[in-house]
C-alpha cells in the first residue's frame, strides 16, 4: 500500500461544467502522475508534477490542468468538461530519489454526458 | 518515443512458466524496460525493471536481448491471480518518470 488515494472513485457531470479530481499521497513523495485509460488502451500521461508548484505536461494534457500546492495533493482539473474527457483517472507516485517504480491509486471513473 | 510491440494475448496453464515477448526495436541506449501489470479493475502494478542485464525479483524475471532490441518477461509458475494485462514500457533515462503505455498482452490463466 503506497498511501495513495484519489476523490472523488466516481462522478458524473454534465458537458462544459468545470471538474476537479484529487490524489492525495500519505508520505511526501516528490513525484505524482496523472494518467487517464480508456477502453482497450494503455495509460496515457496528462500532467505529472515534481514538486510543490513544479508541474509539466504528459502526453495528452489538452483540456487539462494540474495544480500542486501542498507534496501531498495534486489535484487535476477539467476547466469544461467533454465528453472525449469520459475516463478512468489514475494517480500514481515514485518514492525516493528514483522513479523507476511507479505506485497507482485505485481510478476515479469520470463520466461527462 | 521508442515505442512496443507486444501480442494481443497469450494464454496460460496454471502452474507452468509464461514467456511473454515484448519488441522494442528503436530502444535507445539510455532506454529503461519496464513491465507493469494490471489486473481487472484495479491500477497497474510495477512488475520489473532493467536496462541491459537480465533482472529478477520475487514476482518475476527479465530477459533482455543482448542488442536490447526484444525483452520477454517470465513468470516462473503462473497462478490464477497472473490473469492480467501486461505492459511493456520503455522509458527514457532522464524523462522523469514519464512511462508510455501501450495496449500490453492480456494473459489468460487456465486452471
């Protein structure tokens, strides 16, 4: 258990409301992910951050922003969602000086209608 | 990025080894294997890592080409709780983590 939780596991919004997700980690490891998985895909990277207010863009970060004030939350918002944006989400973190390994939280399931 | 190639799936017997391939043709010297797995409804799961030599750990081993160029990941005995899928990944030294997934082999155990 790597003390990683997301929140909401679940939500259902409407096209253009603003959503926002969060991944809160329990040990002060510098390095969070948010990834997003689509049916019949792998993960693909949006957003991942190295430290507090230090943030870069993943593979798909259009639509998406990510803020991190605190080492343990970092929270991934969708400023209007789409429907496009229709995901599972995960979280993920490294711990110490090396993100070789990566540990996942359980998903949080986004559904824009 | 240096992309996989990787079967769709592959099936298995209980308690006999799994061989599973994984392509990476364009690796780059500074290149990271990676294999992660996800089980149903849960996130991926770190498997193995390596970069040149062979690797093992309790979970499994890693076999890398001698040109790097193709890898295959071993479970030595599978067991019900391997039905997964299974990610190849390469990462670039240096990249911070940033791990790209493809569409992994969805291993099929059969009692």
């Amino acid at each position: 258990d790597a003390g990683i939780t997301q929140s909401p596991r679940h939500k259902v919004t409407e096209t253009g409301t603003p959503v926002t997700l969060r991944c809160h980690q329990t040990e002060n490891h510098r390095y969070m992910y948010w990834y997003r998985q689509d049916p019949g895909h792998g993960l693909r990277l949006i957003h991942y951050s190295y430290g507090v207010k230090d943030t870069d863009k993943g593979e798909v970060s259009d639509g998406y922003s990510v803020s991190r004030s605190k080492t343990e939350d970092f929270l991934l918002t969708l400023e209007s969602a789409t429907s496009s944006q229709t995901s599972v989400y995960f979280c993920a973190i490294t711990k110490g000086q090396t993100y070789n390994e990566q540990f996942f939280g359980p998903g949080t399931r986004l559904t824009v209608l | 990025d240096a992309k996989t190639t990787q079967p769709n799936s592959m099936e298995s017997n209980e308690e006999e080894p799994v061989h599973l391939p994984c392509n990476h043709s364009t690796i780059s010297g500074t290149d990271y294997i990676h294999w992660y797995r996800q089980l149903p409804s849960q996130g991926p799961e770190y498997v193995i890592h390596g970069l040149t030599s062979n690797v093992n750990n309790r979970m499994a081993s890693l076999a890398i080409a001698e040109d790097r160029k193709s890898s295959t990941l071993i479970l030595h005995r599978a067991t019900l709780r391997d039905a997964a899928v299974y990610y190849c990944i390469l990462e670039r030294g240096g990249s911070q983590g940033n791990l790209i997934f493809g569409k992994g082999t969805k291993l099929s155990v059969k009692p």
